[in-house]
C-alpha cells in the first residue's frame, strides 16, 4: 500500500485522501519522542480556499479534540471522519519519524575498513617517528603553516575517545585562519565522532540523546555564536554529563515532570577573538594562538597561488586524510599509567597551576595514547585491566609541544597584548628608547585608543614606565626589561628540562631509553626521510657496543 505521506519536501510533508489534504507545515521534530508538537494546514479538496490552519501536540488528546471539532464546523465534515484522518496521520507520523532516527544512525554507524585501509593505517601507527609523520600528513592534507598548532589540536581531538577529553579553544585577530585550522583539523577525524556547531540556544543540549554526545569530538565554530549555551558545556566538560528537569502535559492534558539526561564525555573546540570574555571556559582548556607573522602570511598566500594554478596535489591531499581518519578509528580506548608522573613538575609562575597540571599530565598520556601500537600491553592483576606505559620519550615530545602552550600560560598579558609588544620591541633601536602613544600606533598599525590600552596594560603590571615632558605636556613611555619574556622562557624550559634529567636518573634501564629513542627530539617541521633509517640505526648499534664494553669491564674488575 502506497505511503499516504508525500515526505518528498521534510518541512512541508503532505497527507492527502478523497476527503482531505493535511499539510505538517514546518515539518516534524525528531528528538523528543514523549511529544508530536506540529502545525497543519487542512483543507477540502473540492474547496481548497477554506482551510484550518492549528499548531497543536498530536499527543494531547484535549487539544487533537478541539481540532476534529473546530475542522468538523468550518469544512463541513463528519466528526468521525476527521478523527479517522488524524489518527492515522499519526500513525504514518510515528512511522516516519522512528524511519528518520534509524537513518540518523546508520549514517553514524562505525565505518567497517577495508584489509588495504587497515593496513595503511597500521603502518603509520607503528612507524618510528609517528608524530613527525602525522604533522608531514596533516600538512599534505592542506593545512599550511602552524606546525605546533595543528599538531597539539590533532592530539587534543583524539583524546575525545578517553574518559578524561582535553578541550581547546584558538584564538587569533579576525582572519587569521583560526576557523580554518579548527575545521582543517576537524576533517581528519571520522564523520561519525563528530558534531559540528555554527549557533546553539542555551537548553540545546539538554535534547540530543542521552549517548548521543558521548566520546563526541565538538566542534563550534565560534563561541560568540553559544553565549547562552556556555554553562550547560561547562558542566559537559567538568562533569561529563548535564541533567535537567522538564514540565509537560501527558496525552490526559495532565502536567508531569520528566528528567533529562546527557552523557558524555565529551572534547570541545571552539574560536574567538575575544580573551577575556571566556576566562571560566579557557581555564578548562588549551589555548592556542595563532600565527600571525608575516612569514605564516606567505605561507598562506603561496599556497593559495599555487591551488589556483591547479599545481596543488589533490590525490595525495586526499590519501592524507584518508590515512589519518582510519587510523583514529583503529584507535582503543586503552588506560595509560605514567610511571613518571610524580617527577614532574610546573612553573610556580603558571597561571592556575591546578588546572593546568592535570592538563599537562593528560596531554602527556594522549601522546602516549596516540603511540599504543607501539607500546607493550600490559595487565594490571588487581583488576585485570589491560594498560600501556607512558615513556621518557612521550614526555619529551609532550614539552616540546606545549612549551609555548606553559609559557602562556605564565604570562601575565593577553595572547595579542603580548604579540603586539613583542612586535612593537623589534621596532625599537634600544633599551632606553623613548617612545610616545604616536610611535606605537605607527609601529603597530591600530587606533589611538587600542594603542593606549596596551600601553595602560604593560604599564600595570610593570613592563614600562611613564613619563610626563612638563613643557610639551607629551608623555613619554619606556621598556623596563626588554628580556622579561626571554627570561620567563627560558625559566620553563630549565624546569621542564630539570624534571627530564631527573627522570633519566631514576631510570633502572638507561640503555632501553637509548634504544627506543629518550634522546631523540620530535621534529614539528617536515624531517628529511632520506638519512631517516641510518641515523636511527647507527645510535643504537653504537650503544650496544658501549653497553657490551662496560660488562666486559665490570666482568674483568
């Protein structure tokens, strides 16, 4: 028997008999299956202009009631006759609507991989260099420039499949590519763990199903587009799920209460070119600044020539992102133990050092999460539990990354405060240099009134000082320490590096480090693959050979 729905247009669904034509105006929602709230349109085929025209929920009986009655007077038809229509345009409504959800998720569905697939991705899971290899595919994939960036963010993304996701948020002026890295990233993750967002009310999340966000990659393209909706995320970051209880009239008319739940966990990623604003959502996660040098600016732009002139490699951008979206789904949900954990330690000028402890150790355990196929599994025998271990190497990588990420963190300026006086230093001859609010908005290129709020903010945390020329009236400003932010690096890295030499120390098998790699530093730029294989063997023969003459000492003595 042929549908009596035409669903050929979902916002304007149409149920046709001898009798009457039903329009569902609008069309119908699909969370929410407690209620069939519409709005139609009946009308008489033989007197098309007279119509009823209600919005209504099709499960409460006193208002269906009211409907049959009032479409019964104005189109001159059989109680019973209405009440037949509309109830089995509510069954074909059900009927249509559980078709849509059983879509829904068979589009979401795991994509099964293929022997060539899985192998392909295998290879690069267990290459060496797995993290230089992933940052040279990213970069063939089509993101240019921001190695550091895109290579923290791709790890972050993956950390949505453990139980504690990382969260970040990018920041950067107005077009500087801060949406382009985040939805560059966010295409090598699989269709099916992610959900993309341009604009959400503040209780959308209380709809989607209880499971459906969970281990869900968030993507949201800006977050002055979710103002309302950034408490309700909080607490999906914090507590990994949000709850909510709601009102509504059963099919009686009768008012009820029904509780909602929404489980994560769940990583969020989001852009902004405002700091402040955010501070509760940015102390949950990583920020990232981006590039804005005019070197990344050619980078851009000599890429962009090149895609118009047709010389860009579309074949090899796309097997890139093949590779790095079935690898992420070759992924496990397996627990990491850091052995080292307690050895490590921050900054004390870090900004919120509860927070961003717990982030550094994670991003540390999503690096070694990421290496899993390279990693031994292991059996923890209280519990039975399978686990693989971070190594001297994952937290190597992990500070390389994330050094500037900690030294930002540091800081007591904004991420574009500090990026236009770092500019702005370039500019000056020397030390004691004299500068006026016209010389910065020269160097700098901004308004009169954007120059002197970061004039007002360097000057209140006392990186310059301000002088007043009587005679002139002109103020005059001056660096205090041209070095500061130099000396505030270089204190991370001595600490970071200070927790390394110590870990080194304690370790029981010093010549197991060597040969898998403790003393080799990830490469973030493109590595030159020719010499790759030797210059990895060579080290490793040579520390044999060293190991072998120490035991053959030891034996002599």
């Amino acid at each position: 028997m042929k549908n009596p729905i035409n669903t050929t247009n979902p916002n304007h669904l149409l149920y046709e008999t001898q009798i009457l034509h039903i329009s569902v105006l609008g069309g119908i929602r699909l969370e929410g299956l407690d209620r069939l709230r519409v709005t139609l349109k009946i009308n008489n085929p033989e007197t098309p202009l007279i119509a009823v025209r209600h919005n209504l929920d099709l499960y409460n009986d006193t208002q269906v009631e009211k409907l049959i009655r009032k479409t019964a007077v104005k189109l001159e038809i059989g109680h019973s006759v209405i009440e037949a229509c509309i109830n089995e345009l509510i069954e074909e409504l059900e009927k249509y609507r559980l078709e849509q959800l059983e879509n829904q998720h068979t589009e979401k569905e795991i994509k099964p991989l293929s022997e060539e697939e899985k192998s392909e991705a295998l290879k690069l899971l267990t290459t060496d260099n797995l993290l230089t290899e992933t940052n040279d595919l990213i970069g063939q994939s089509g993101m240019i420039g921001e190695e550091v960036n895109r290579l923290i963010m791709y790890l972050i993304f993956t950390s949505r499949k453990r139980n504690q996701p990382l969260h970040v948020v990018s920041l950067g002026s107005s077009g500087t590519g801060k949406t382009h890295l985040q939805e560059s990233i966010g295409n090598l993750i699989p269709d099916e763990e992610k959900i993309e967002i341009t604009t959400l009310s503040e209780n959308a999340f209380y709809y989607f199903g209880q499971q459906e966000l969970k281990n869900k990659l968030i993507l949201i393209e800006d977050l002055d587009g979710v103002l309302q909706a950034l408490y309700p995320l909080r607490e999906l970051q914090s507590k990994k799920k949000i709850s909510k209880t709601i009102a509504f009239k059963n099919t009686k008319g009768e008012t009820k209460s029904v509780h909602i739940t929404v489980e994560g966990p769940v990583c969020v990623a989001g852009c902004t070119t405002q700091e402040s604003i955010y501070e509760d959502n940015a102390n949950r996660s990583f920020l990232l600044y981006l590039d804005e040098t005019p070197q990344q600016d050619e980078k851009i732009m000599d890429y962009q020539r090149k895609l118009s002139a047709g010389k860009i490699d579309i074949t090899g951008k796309q097997n890139a992102i093949r590779v790095l979206r079935n690898s992420q789904r070759l992924l496990e949900n397996i627990k990491v133990v850091n052995p080292y954990a307690e050895y490590l330690q921050l900054p004390k000028e870090i900004l919120k050092p509860r927070r961003t402890n717990a982030h550094y150790l994670q991003f540390i355990e999503v690096v070694t999460y990421y290496s899993q196929y390279q990693r031994e599994r292991k059996v923890d025998e209280s519990t039975g539990e399978e686990y693989i271990e971070t190594t001297v190497e994952d937290i190597k990588s992990a500070n390389q990354l994330l050094k500037e990420v900690l030294i930002r963190k540091s800081d007591l300026l904004t991420g574009n405060s500090r990026n236009q006086l770092e500019k702005f230093k370039s500019t000056l001859e020397n030390l004691g240099e004299l500068f006026t609010n016209g010389k910065l908005r020269y160097s700098l290129k901004v308004t009169k009134t954007t120059a002197q709020r970061y004039l007002n903010q360097w000057q209140e945390i006392g990186l310059i000082k301000k002088m007043q020329n009587k005679e002139t009236q002109t103020y005059y400003y001056q660096l205090i320490d041209e070095n500061e932010y130099q000396n505030l690096e270089n204190k991370i890295n001595e600490i970071l590096e200070k927790a390394l030499i110590e870990i080194k120390s304690i370790n029981q098998q010093p010549s197991t480090d060597n040969q898998t790699g403790t003393d080799r530093n990830i490469t973030i730029s493109v590595s030159d693959k020719t010499n790759a294989g030797k210059e990895k063997e060579e080290p490793k023969q040579r520390n044999i050979k060293k190991d072998n003459r120490t035991k053959k000492t030891e034996t002599e003595k």
